[in-house]
C-alpha cells in the first residue's frame, strides 16, 4: 500500500530522549495536515481549528462535494479532489469562524455574570424575593385554589362548627399558606376569626421563618396582621428574628412595613426598642433619604422613644436644607417638626425660617411641603411679611389648598 504522509508544519526532530509518536497521538497534533494516498483508498484527513470544526455543519452545507468524516474534527475530501495539497478553508471562513465563535464565547460568559448577580443575596439571612408578575392564582402547597375558596367561604360565612373545621384545617399550614396569594389571605382571615389561644398558635407557626416571609410579597400582610390583631407579647418573636438584620430589613420594601407596624404596635417593648438602636445605628441620614428607610423613621418619631426622637433630630441638623429638599427625607424633616421635643423643633426651626431659606424650599418640588408646615408654625404677622416681600412665598400661601397633603 501506497502512502503519502505531509505537513504543513515542519516536525522537529526527534532525539532518542523523546518518545516516538503514535498514529494517534500524530493525527491529534495541531496544526498539523495530513494528506494519505494509497491504492484501495484515496481520503484525507485534516486537522482544523476548534473554531472551524464547531462551524463544520455549515461548511459542509455551503460545499455539497465536502463530506464529514466520523471521525471529529476532520474532513474527508471526494475521490476527484487533488490529493498532492491538504485541503484548506478559506482564511475569510476561519476568521468569520474565529469570530462567531469569540462571540459565543462572550454571550455565554455575559450570562453567566448575569445568573450570579442575579443570584446574589441583598443581605446575609435575606431571602431575595423573586420578581412578581401577573398571573392566575395557584394552588398552594398545602391545599388547591378550590379548597382554599371553601375555607374561605366558611371562616366568612359559615356556622361556628365550620368556622372551628376550617381554622382546624388550617393549623399546621399556615407556612406554606402564607407564601401564596390566596393563602395569606385566608390565614389573615383566620387571625381575625380565631379566638386568642388559637390565633396565637396560628402566629407561632411562623416562629423560625420571620426573615423569610418578611421578604415574601405575600407573607409580609400575614406579619401585619399577627402584629395588629395579636397581643404585643406575642409578637415578640418577630423582633427578635429581625435582631441583626435590622437596618437591611428597615432599608427594603416589605420589611419596612413590618417595622412601621412594630413600632405602632409595641414601641416600647425592649425587643422593639433594641431593633430600633441597632436600626439607627447604621447609617442614619442615608436611613432618612431611603425610598424605603425613610418610613421608618417617620413612624420612629410618631410612635418612638424620646431618647431616639432626639438621636434623629441631631441627625437632620447635621445636613438640614439638603434633607428638607430632599424626595424621601422631606418627610422626615415634616415628622421631626410635629413630634420631636420643643427644643429640637425650635433648633430646626432656626435653621429653617430664614425668609432666603424658606423662599428656596418654596420653589423647590419637595422642599415646598416643608415650607409649608414652617409658615404654619410662624406668627401670622411673620408669614404675612414674608409673603410680601418674597414673591415665592405669596405664591406656596396662594397654593396651600394643593399642598395640603401628597403622596408617600
């Protein structure tokens, strides 16, 4: 049998040290092109390059005369083909080969990026909640949408012996129920419904999933409910689940319902009172200019202790006129000139009836409401001065109907 073997590449020589190459092993090396001729069969086999071989379907598509060859990585050339020269792919194909295959390359690493920030928690304990879209309700865990509806209906409509099956129907569940849409709303339902012992070991059910369904869209209403229709004792597990996590969960927007609830609820429970300390703790003025945070902070200074009405209303003085011009901490600064102590308001108040002072925050989108809680605080006589010598002020007066409350 006749055989003709070239390459492309010279080989170097081999020394006596280095082991002689196998069939195998010569056919793998790359770049090397192998050409064989021989009576009975008349085939090459060529090497390509990763990039050519993975677009091998195509080439094979756009020259019909080209035929694969089982082995991977290689083609077979017709009997008709020159057997004198390795078959070669046009340089335009591997480079339009190379760069499709670059760009494979960064789709597949792009989405990788993407699949780890997306995976990425918010805060270590927190459970990142998953986007909500609109959809049919579903079954829970726990029970179908039908037997939910009928354990609705019975808690709403039903006898006391019905009422007694369901909420027995629901202990034991109220977990799983919590986590959909139509079961928070039955287990809220049968907080309502229930007598105190069984609400309460309802409530308890939860003990252990706090941070969990904080971050639920649908579990966080079942909190607020525990927390408004149940006695503050029991709630206290809710706070102390919270312990340690507290500034993130003030910072996102389920949580920060949960705590305006707790404060409304139980201000002056130690357990509260801890989880405020460590909330305030933790960067305070960016707390107060969260879109989230900053509700807290309002119900803070509605319902909280002195000792942190007057932490905030230091905080506010530090960088007052931006926070009074500022989206969400404009709220705050009206909050702190309503609940804070006499001296802290007449501290805020001096910073903040200079005529100069309230002509800007009077033109400006969110600094007016403040503004406007300062005239209502000024002597009559003092307004009606500054009104007539600043045109912006006379204007917000004229306006005070439209302002008289906005949009959280």
């Amino acid at each position: 049998m006749a055989c003709e073997v070239m390459s492309v590449q010279e080989i170097p020589v081999m020394t006596h040290m280095q082991p002689a190459l196998t069939s195998h092993d010569m056919m793998a090396a790359q770049p090397l092109v192998y050409a064989m001729q021989a009576g009975m069969v008349n085939a090459v086999i060529v090497p390509m390059q990763a990039a050519v071989a993975m677009q091998a379907g195509m080439m094979a598509m756009a020259n019909p005369q080209v035929m694969a060859n089982p082995t991977p990585g290689y083609l077979q050339l017709p009997h008709q083909q020159n057997m004198t020269q390795p078959y070669m792919e046009p340089e335009s194909f591997i480079h339009n080969s190379i760069e499709g295959y670059h760009a494979g390359e960064e789709d597949v690493s792009s989405g990788r990026r993407r699949r780890r920030k997306q995976a990425q928690p918010k805060a270590v304990g927190m459970i990142v909640p998953q986007q909500v879209t609109a959809q049919a309700p579903k079954a829970s865990a726990a029970f179908s949408v039908e037997r939910i509806k009928e354990l609705h209906e019975d808690l709403e409509t039903g006898t006391t012996e019905q009422c007694s099956a369901a909420l027995e129907a629901i202990s034991g569940s109220v977990w799983a129920l919590s986590k959909d849409e139509l079961g928070c709303r039955l287990v809220q339902l049968a907080l309502e419904k229930a007598g105190p012992s069984i609400a309460k070991a309802l409530a308890l059910e939860l003990q252990g999933h706090v941070r969990e369904v904080v971050a639920s869209p649908h579990g966080n209403y079942v909190l607020q409910k525990v927390v408004t229709h149940l006695a503050p004792s029991i709630c206290s597990f809710i706070a102390e689940e919270l312990l340690g996590n507290g500034a993130r969960f003030a910072r996102h927007r389920f949580g920060c319902r949960i705590l305006c609830r707790l404060l409304e609820h139980r201000a002056m429970q130690e357990d509260t009172d801890l989880l405020v300390e460590e909330i305030l703790q933790d960067a305070p003025l960016d707390l107060c200019r969260h879109s989230f945070g900053h509700h807290v902070v309002q119900s803070i200074l509605e319902h909280g202790q002195d000792k942190h009405k007057e932490f905030i209303a230091h905080v506010l003085l530090s960088d007052l006129l931006v926070s009074a011009r500022h989206r969400s901490a404009s709220y705050v600064v009206e909050s702190a000139l309503c609940h804070c102590s006499i001296e802290d308001q007449n501290a805020l108040l001096e910073k903040l009836t200079i005529p100069a002072i309230v002509a800007d925050l009077a033109q400006s989108s969110y600094g007016c409401f403040v503004a406007r809680t300062l005239l209502q605080r000024m002597d009559a006589g003092a307004v009606e001065a500054m009104a007539q010598a600043l045109p912006a002020v006379a204007t917000l007066l004229e306006a005070g109907e439209a302002l008289s409350s906005r949009g959280a």
